[in-house]
C-alpha cells in the first residue's frame, strides 16, 4: 500500500442519506465494514481489513476525544463523537460516529452531521488541539470542559445526548425535505425480505420510544428549572428560623412560645435539608438515565438504518461478496442491535426503579411543606397577641410566600414526573414486542 497523502482542504463528499459502518476488535484493527465505506476513505476493503482504524484518522482530530472515545467504550458504554477523518488522497470527511461495544469487537455506525451544533465543532478541535500542542491531553480536556459548561452541559453524555438527538432530528428533517426515501427491496430473495420487513417494523417501534425519549428530556429540563427553586427553600427557612429565634430573645418571658415556634422552623429547615438532599440524589440519578436512555434509543434507531441500508446495498451493489460475508456482516449489525434492545431494557428498568425513589422524596418534600404551613400559622397566632409584633409579621408572611411559592413547585414537580412515568411505562411496555421483533430477523 502506498503511503497516505498529506491532509489537504478538500472533502470527500457524501450523501445525507448514506450510512456506514466499520467493526474492529479491542485493539482497533479493522475486521470488516461496508461499500460506504470503503468509498469514502478512497481505500479498497483489502487495503482496510487488518489495519488499525487510525489509517484513516485527520491530524486535525484532538488526541484527548480519542482518548475519551476509547476510556468510554472499553468500559462497555456506548459513545457518539464528531469526527473528522482522511480519506486515501488526503481529502476529509466530517462524520458523527456512534460506536458500540459488542463484547469482542466494537462497532461504529457514521452518518453526515448537517445540525447547527457542528457548527461549532471545527472551531472547538481547533482549540483542543491547539492546547494540546502547547501542553498535554488534559489541556485539550480542559478546552472541551470550558466549551460544555459554556453551554450549561454538565458532562460530555449530556453533550454527546444532546448532539446526537439533534443531529438525528436534523437529519430526518432534510431527508423528508428532500423526498429520499428507502430503497428498492423487491430484488431480495425471501430471508432478506424478511429481515428487511422486520427491520421497517423494529423502527417504526424505535421512533415511538424517540419520540416518547425526547419527552422525557424535554420534560427533565422543565423539573429542572423546578428543582433549583426547591433547593433555596431550606436555607430561606433557616434564615427566618435564626430571624424569628432573635425576635423572640428580645421579648424575654413573653417570647417563650415563639422562640419554640421559632425552634419548630429550624427543625422544618433541618428536615427539609434531608429530604431535599433525597431529592436531588434520585434528580442527578434520574438525569442520568434518562440522557443515557434518550441515546441508546437514538443509537438503537441508527442500527436499525443501518441494517435496512445495508440490505438494499447488498442488492443493488456486488461489492460486499458472497452471501456468507454479507450474512457475516448481517449478524453484526444484527448483534449490536440484539446489544441495544438489551440495554433500551435494562435503561427503562432502572429509570421505572429511580423513578420510584423521586416519588418518595417529592412525599417527603410535601410533608416538610405542609409542617412548615403549620408553623406559619401557629406563630401568626401566637404573634397576634403582641403590642409589637412587625418583625413577626414580616418573618411569617414571608413564610407564607414561601410555603405558597414551594407548593406550587411541588404540583408542576408531581405533574412533571407522571408525565415522565407515563412515557418511562410506555418504554417498558414496548420491550417485548422489541424482543419479538428481533427474533424475526433470525427465524
């Protein structure tokens, strides 16, 4: 094989439409991928089979994403990255990758990102690789670090969920824009009809659990917002607590009583400090599955594209060989589909499990405001017998805004999590006809 050209700023075009993938084993050596493949990059399937995937890797790429790609899915996640690759002449191709552990592989699946969030990319691997010339890795690390946190991103699965999902959704756009759809599949013989059936059937599944997962994000944002309200609720008490219990000092003898009503609101605040803290655990856990969940959604939708794209270019090309190496490359799509039906389960278990833990803390929440309703009225009581009772006043109507302020939070936080265990029983009720469908694929 010659030696690779020098990068040169020229793409090596390709369609929205089109789809393509590559397997490697564990140390990154190519093990097979399809025609798209192997026309974009500009190399033959001989020339790819048994080199490491870095053949094709641009200089202009940050060390540190590559380092991040392959610390995530050794680990047996899923990862999706934008990535800028050389083809043979030296030419680039921008591509979003999501790459699948399999067990003894990895699969990458890449399609044309068109979205505005890649927009950006260029600019930000720029600067990465900018920093990392200068310094080491983590100064790239640094750089991706300061660019999610300046779109209030709080890791990269947020950002990577974020990236994917709209660039899946820009993708869709364009393609109804442009009237593409699936190709021909009248030439197949019948066990790829089957599949291909089968497959149509898989997606039109899969886009309801995206549609129903994007729900759920959309609605994760909103509770959000609510959330960071809830938490100034405890200190807000514990400052009118520590008002309320000098007030009543000053009185002597005659703030006996309110200085207990006084201790009753530093306990509300002390209790609500727990119950908070339950709440933002079962929160930050729950924000967590439902981002990994809305991406293995999107990634298990893209397999199934693939799978139906590949079928067709098996027809309509001669390039993928005999039947045992196009079944060869089938079952490995057909695996990592296998792979994210397993995992959408287990994600949507554990979501419906987590779930359960929010609802116990919003009840406990309830309870801390209600109790906290109370003490507001004993100490109005208490405070209406005073000849000078101002300082009272303005602590217990204050907590009266406050309690009206939290229960209100706490009624759009209940109404946002039945919506969200709504769509979370959906995804769980759709795993067996999952399951079904699969099996159909390999009767």
């Amino acid at each position: 094989m010659k030696p690779m050209k020098q990068a040169i700023n020229v793409e090596s075009p390709f369609e929205i439409e089109e789809l393509f993938f590559s397997e490697t084993d564990l140390k990154g050596i190519i093990l097979s991928g399809n025609q798209v493949f192997t026309r974009i990059s500009q190399f033959s399937e001989a020339e790819l089979i048994g080199k490491p995937h870095n053949l094709i890797r641009h200089p202009d790429m940050p060390k540190s994403v590559f380092k991040l790609l392959w610390a995530t899915i050794q680990k047996g996640e899923l990862i999706g990255a934008y990535v800028k690759n050389m083809a043979k002449d030296g030419s680039y191709y921008w591509v979003f990758a999501v790459v699948i552990p399999l067990g003894n592989s990895y699969l990458s699946i890449r399609f044309k990102p068109t979205s505005k969030v890649f927009e950006s990319i260029p600019h930000l691997y720029a600067e990465m690789t900018k920093a990392e010339s200068k310094g080491d890795l983590v100064a790239g690390q640094k750089v991706l670090g300061k660019a999610l946190e300046g779109l209030s991103l709080k890791d990269y699965l947020a950002f990577m969920t974020m990236a994917v999902r709209t660039e899946w959704d820009s993708r869709v756009q364009k393609l109804r824009q442009r009237g593409i759809k699936g190709g021909n599949f009248e030439s197949m013989d019948a066990r790829l009809k089957q599949k291909f059936a089968a497959t149509q059937s898989l997606r039109t599944l899969l886009e309801s659990f995206y549609d129903a997962a994007c729900l759920i994000l959309d609605l994760k944002a909103e509770l959000d917002r609510e959330r960071k309200s809830v938490g100034e609720f405890s200190d807000r008490v514990r400052f009118l607590s520590l008002n309320a219990s000098t007030s009543s000092h000053r009185l002597g003898s005659q703030g006996r009583t309110l200085a207990i009503v006084a201790q009753q609101m530093q306990t509300t605040s002390e209790e609500s400090i727990r119950i908070i803290k339950l709440f933002e655990d079962s929160f930050t856990k729950t924000v967590g599955l439902i981002e990994a969940a809305c991406f293995e959604v999107t990634a298990g939708l893209l397999v199934t594209e693939m799978i139906t794209s590949f079928l067709v270019e098996s027809v309509n090309t001669q390039s993928h060989g005999t039947n045992h190496e196009i079944d060869s490359k089938l079952a490995v799509l057909e695996q990592s589909l296998d792979r994210m039906r397993r995992r959408i389960a287990q994600n949507s278990e554990n979501l419906r499990s987590n779930q359960r833990d929010l609802q116990t803390a919003i009840e406990g929440l309830r309870e801390v405001v209600s109790n906290s309703g109370f003490v507001q009225i004993a100490g109005k009581i208490e405070t209406s017998s005073l000849a000078d009772q101002k300082d009272f006043d303005v602590i217990f109507n204050e907590l009266k805004l406050m309690v009206g302020e939290v229960t209100r939070t706490q009624l759009r936080l209940v109404t946002g999590i039945v919506k969200i265990t709504h769509e979370i029983d959906f995804l769980c009720s759709g795993q067996s006809q999952f399951s079904n469908l699969t099996a159909l694929m390999n009767p």
